[in-house]
C-alpha cells in the first residue's frame, strides 16, 4: 500500500507486501470478529485480531 508524502511528492510504503499478505489472510480466516491497525508516523506498526466465538 502506498501513501504519498506531499512534502517530498515521493511515495512511502506504510505496509510491506508481506504484511498486507498477512493483513488479507487474517480478514480471510474472520468469520465475527475485527482487525485492528495501529498507526505510528504514517506507518503500521501493529495488526491486533479480534475474533468472536458464536455458541449455539
């Protein structure tokens, strides 16, 4: 995922490709839940899974 940075007009990353993979696989497993991203300086710094469990 890029972001750009308008005061440079350069592009920066704020998700690597492995963690976007990452982030796609855990949104793929959730079935009731959410995925949480935590953000520091423009960057993702941390993914938090939060998954429900239904009981019939």
């Amino acid at each position: 995922m890029i972001v750009p940075d308008n005061e440079t007009n350069k592009t920066e990353s704020i998700l690597s490709n492995e963690d976007l993979q990452r982030l796609l696989r855990l949104l793929s497993e959730i079935v009731y839940g959410s995925v949480t991203l935590i953000i520091q300086n423009g960057k993702v710094v941390q993914i938090e899974k939060n998954e429900k469990v239904r009981l019939k």
